[in-house]
C-alpha cells in the first residue's frame, strides 16, 4: 500500500505540483506578453499607415509629373517657364508655389513681387534652388539613388556641363569631395516622440529613442544626379518644406518644381489614417503627428491624450521629416484589466486541476486501500470458515463416534453428548446460513417471504431453543417478553437467524460475567415500531469500530488475540435483513460493561388486526 502511494506521489502529484507551480511563475509575465503582443501588432499597423502615407506621396509626386510633362506637350519650355507658377496651382491644388529653373542656375519662375507666398520662396530658395548654396536636406533615397559621380560617362551631357559649371567654380576638387562626405554623413537626431513600448532589449531601445531619417548638406544639383523626378524636404525657419521635382528626359536643361501646401497634404493623407480595421478602431486611435508630435491628422475626432508618449510609434519617411504615424491606447486601462482577467482565468483552471490531480489521487488511494483491507478480510474470512466449519465437525465427529461404539453407557452422558452434538450441528447450520445468506445478498438472489409475524411468539420460541445452550454453558439468561403479541411483515426465517446472530454473539463475546438479558418492547417515537435488545456483559465492543463491525469480513476481536471464531458477517447479515423490513440494528455500550444490541422494526398494526 505505501509502494503505491510512494508511486503515485513520485509519478503523478509530484509532476503535476511542479508543473502547476511553472504553470503559476508563467503566469507572472502574462501582462508583459500580453503587452508585447499588443504591441507587435499595433507596430504592425502604425507601420501599415506609414507605408500607406508613404505610397500616397509617391503618387502624388508621379501625379506632379505627369501634369508637368502635360504642361509641355505642344508648348517650347519659355512659353511655359514664366508662367509655370500659375499654371501649376490652377491645374494641381497639392502645390503652394511651382518653380522653374534654368540650366544657368537662375529661376524662371515665380516672380518674387507676384504673391507674398512666392516672395518668402523666392527667398528662400533662390540661392539653393540656382546651386549656389547647399543645404541640409531630407530626400527619398531609393527614388533617386545617391548622386552620380560628376563625370560619370553616362550621365545627360547639359546635367554634366551644369554640373561641371558648379564645380569649376569651386576649383579645390577636395571641396567637392567633402560635399559628398557630407551627403553621406547623415547624423542621427532624436526623436520627437518617445513610444511607451521600452520593453525591448537595451541596444533597440537607444535605437528607437533616435531618428532613422537624418539631414544630409547637399546642393540641388547634386541631389538631381542624372535622375528626372524627385522630392526633398527641408526645414525653413522651423517649418516643414516639401518640394517635387521634374525635368522632361529631352530637355533637361529645364527643372520644374512645386513647393507642396502641407494642410492640404495633410488633407490627403487622411484616408489612410482611416483605414484602420473595424475591431482596432475601438481600441486605438492613429494620429499622424508633425515634427513637433503635435497631432494634424486623427482617426477619433476629439481624442486627447499625452501626444508624446504614443504606445506605438513609425516614422513616416524622408518626405515627411520627424513625422510619426502613432498608435495610443483609447482605454489603457483595459490591458491591464484583460491581463488580470486572464491571469485570473488560467489560475483558477490550474488550481482546479490540481485539485482535480489531488482528489482523484485521493480518491484512488482510498479505493486501493479499501481494496486491499477487502482482500485481507477475504482471506481472514475464508480461514476463520474453515476454523469454525472444522471445530463443530471435529466435536460432532468425536461424540458420535463414541456413541456409535457404545463406548458410553452412562445414559446422562450419553444425553449430554447428544446434546453436544445438536449444539454444534446447529452452531454448523448457522455459519453455513449465513454464508450462503450473504452470498445470496451480495448477488441481489436473496428472497424474503414476507407475512404477518407476531415477533413475540417467534422471540419466545427462538430464546426457548437457545436457552438450554446457554444454560448448559452456565450463562444466566432473561427474557423480558410483553404479554400482547407484536406483528410485524416479516420473514420468520430471516427474522429468526437475526435473533440467533445476536444471542451467538452475546455468547461469543461475553468473558467471565456470563449474563444475557433479551428485552421485547412496543415504542411509538414518532410510529409504532419495536424494539429487541440483546444485552450482555461481555468485552464490549472496542471504541472507533463501532459502525465498522456492521461492515462485511469486519471483526474486532479477531481469531489470533481473542482466540474467538467468526466469519465477520453476522452483524453485517443482521442490518441487511433488518434494513429490507424497513428497520435497523444498532449497537450501544451498556453502562457497567458490555454490548447492547438493538433490533428496530416497524410495527404493522393492521397486520395486527388480521391476526387478532
Ligand atoms: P463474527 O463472526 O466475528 O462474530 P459478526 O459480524 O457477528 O462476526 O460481528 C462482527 C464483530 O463485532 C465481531 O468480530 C466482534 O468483534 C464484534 N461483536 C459482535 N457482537 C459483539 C458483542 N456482543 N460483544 C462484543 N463484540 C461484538
């Protein structure tokens, strides 16, 4: 029995404790996962937006292009180029002002006096604009791959003079050099937002802290190379510029240009902010926030919250400069609460399996013990049978024998052994009933024929019979009987090997006080029902197997230590009789020593009456 509980603590709850306790330590960083999920997938989304925001410029700039080569189509370049300004506003509402410049560095349009807006370009850009300045720039690099080198064979022939215009200008060939160190020289800035997903490793965290798009000093030229359209952007006075570019392949001693309007931009590049997924939308918010943080577009019109610290961040590109698509928490509150959930949910479930694991465990160990004690008591049972069937037969045998041979003359002997052998025959007859009896029971073929029976008569008649027996082996023997008869609807049979069980056992078990009392009486708490009591002053039966000794092969006083025979299922036979007349056996301790053993069965008052 302790092998296999050692086993099943080793094997099975041993295991299970340890995985339910890594199965509780992994529910500790439930939150943090569940944060790092919600995390990749809104990056994945704010990166989506981006992309989306990205692609949108770059169709706005092939857009810009193509009304450009529209513009030229049947019109020489000077017909064009002093008017471009207008003519691009009228036709292409994304542009603030449209520039053209000439091969010769000078601009041919705007006019600085026509508009205040035109005016601040002029200023601004003159110089830049006609290669005469470098500046620091932002620009898409894979549109137009990094600057040619100067005399580069393949490149158009009027770019390279242009070029080399510029640069003879400039005689030391280092300065020229070190203008495209520069180009390449991108320094990193930080950020203007800090994301509140810091969870990352520590080498990734500095590097989400710091810009990814960096200016580099550069000349319009330079930038141009040998390509034919482009974007660049540039901080003038703190302010976002945005400008495209075009020259037409067969002329491209002509560059058209437009400086972008940024809130109609804006304007533009809202639908992607919408096209956030339905279930998102009522979790997250988008913003696309300008190089300040400061929001310019919104998914949720109203929604404030700290613009700085987005749950999740991407940079748009080198069109929009320190621009971010950012991602914030519209309940932040709520990811907590769903890691509580779910740390609460998988705690319960783990603790139920392992009190599932325990109670089986439990539950198996009873039943297993429960077994073992069964096949114990068999094999006591199937022993104490053989011991008490080989006693009454030895005894039985021996007299017989000796009266067979005449061997005893003495006629009281001769009695005396004759009733010997009726004792023992009957002792025999018991055990052999009750062991079929219970047999009979235990595969539900026992059948009782019940009738009315005055239990009065039948106690009279059954003591009467077992009186001699006990008087002969010198116990004092009281019977209290009522004078009235009391039916009951029972078996007389069964009713009767419950009678001699219980005398059999006062016998059994009494020691030296030799006193047996059987007491009939009528109680009416709360029916009519009577009651027999078998009264001894015997060993008693011993504290904590009280209801034990009921059960079956149970014995309290076994053979070896009390040297008394039994089967163990005379008590047990006596309940399961009484229980099928609706009634009961119990044992109580009597005051002064010894056993009291009740028989309660209902009373049948009409069975009475057919009788009287
Ligand atoms: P057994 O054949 O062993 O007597 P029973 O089922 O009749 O089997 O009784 C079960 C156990 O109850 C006995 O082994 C004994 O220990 C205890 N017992 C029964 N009757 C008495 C009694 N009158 N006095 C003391 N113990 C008793």
């Amino acid at each position: 029995m302790k092998k296999v509980a050692l086993v099943l603590l080793l094997a099975v709850v041993a295991p299970s404790l340890a995985l339910a306790w890594l199965a509780i330590r992994s529910l500790r960083d439930q939150e943090y996962l569940l944060q790092r999920q919600q995390s990749l997938l809104y990056q994945g989304v704010a990166d989506a937006v981006a992309t989306e925001a990205q692609s949108l410029l770059n169709n706005y700039e092939r857009e810009f292009a193509g009304i450009v080569a529209q513009m030229l189509v049947g019109h020489s370049p000077p017909e064009i180029t002093a008017s471009f300004d207008e003519q691009l506003r009228q036709r292409w509402p994304l542009a603030q002002v449209g520039f053209a410049v000439s091969i010769t560095g000078s601009i041919l349009s705007p006019l600085p006096q026509a508009r205040p807006d035109t005016r601040i370009f002029c200023a601004n850009y003159t110089q830049f604009l006609s290669c005469r300045e470098s500046a620091e720039v932002y620009w898409n690099s894979t549109a137009n791959g990094p600057p040619e080198p100067i005399n580069n064979e393949s490149a158009d022939t009027t770019s390279q003079k242009w070029l080399q215009n510029k640069y003879s200008s400039q005689t030391p060939s280092s300065e020229n050099e070190n203008s495209l160190k520069n180009f390449k020289n991108r320094a990193p800035s930080l950020r203007s937002v800090s994301p509140q997903q810091q969870s990352l490793p520590s080498s990734k965290e500095q590097a989400q802290s710091f810009s990814k798009i960096a200016a580099s000093e550069a000349e319009f030229c330079q930038l141009m190379g040998t390509g034919t359209d482009g974007m660049l952007a540039r901080f003038v006075d703190n302010k976002l510029n945005v400008l495209f570019w075009y020259r037409r392949p067969d002329m491209p001693q002509y560059v058209f240009g437009a400086q972008l309007s940024i809130s109609r931009m804006v304007e533009k590049l809202k639908p992607a902010l919408e096209k956030l997924d339905p279930s998102l939308r009522e979790d997250v918010c988008v913003a696309l926030l300008d190089d300040s943080a400061r929001p310019v577009a919104l998914s949720h019109l109203g929604f404030r919250t700290a613009w700085k610290r987005p749950f999740v961040a991407t940079e748009v590109g080198e069109t929009l400069p320190h621009w971010e698509v950012a991602l914030y928490l519209l309940d932040p509150a709520k990811l907590t609460r769903s890691a509580r959930t779910l740390k609460l949910t998988l705690g319960a479930v783990i603790a139920l399996l392992v009190l599932a694991i325990g109670v089986g465990s439990w539950l198996v160990v009873t039943d297993l013990n429960r077994q073992l004690t069964l096949a114990r008591q068999k094999t006591d049972f199937v022993s104490n049978v053989s011991h008490e069937l080989k006693t009454p037969l030895t005894s039985i045998r021996m007299f017989s024998e000796l009266l067979a041979e005449g061997r005893v003359s003495d006629p009281v002997k001769q009695r005396s052994y004759l009733g010997i052998i009726t004792a023992e025959t009957a002792r025999l007859s018991r055990l052999i009933n009750n062991v079929l009896d219970f047999a009979r029971i235990e595969r539900g073929e026992k059948k009782y024929h019940f009738q009315t029976c005055d239990l009065n008569n039948l106690l009279r008649e059954t003591t009467e019979t077992y009186r001699p027996h006990l008087e002969a082996n010198g116990f004092q023997f009281d019977c209290e009987l009522p004078e009235s008869p009391l039916a009951v609807n029972g078996d007389r049979d069964a009713l009767a090997q419950v009678i001699v069980n219980l005398l059999s056992n006062a016998e059994k078990y009494s020691d030296s006080r030799k006193e047996i009392s059987v007491r009939l009486e009528q109680q009416t708490n709360p029916l009519p029902y009577v009651e027999l009591k078998v009264l001894d002053r015997g060993l008693g039966v011993p504290e904590g197997t009280e209801e034990k000794i009921f059960e079956q092969f149970y014995r309290a006083h076994d053979s070896l230590s009390s040297g008394i025979q039994g089967s163990g299922l005379g008590l047990t036979l006596a309940r399961q009789i009484a229980r099928a007349h609706g009634g009961e056996v119990a044992y109580e301790p009597r005051e002064s020593g010894g056993s009291c053993f009740t028989l309660r069965l209902p009373l049948c008052p009409a069975c009475e009456k057919k009788s009287a």
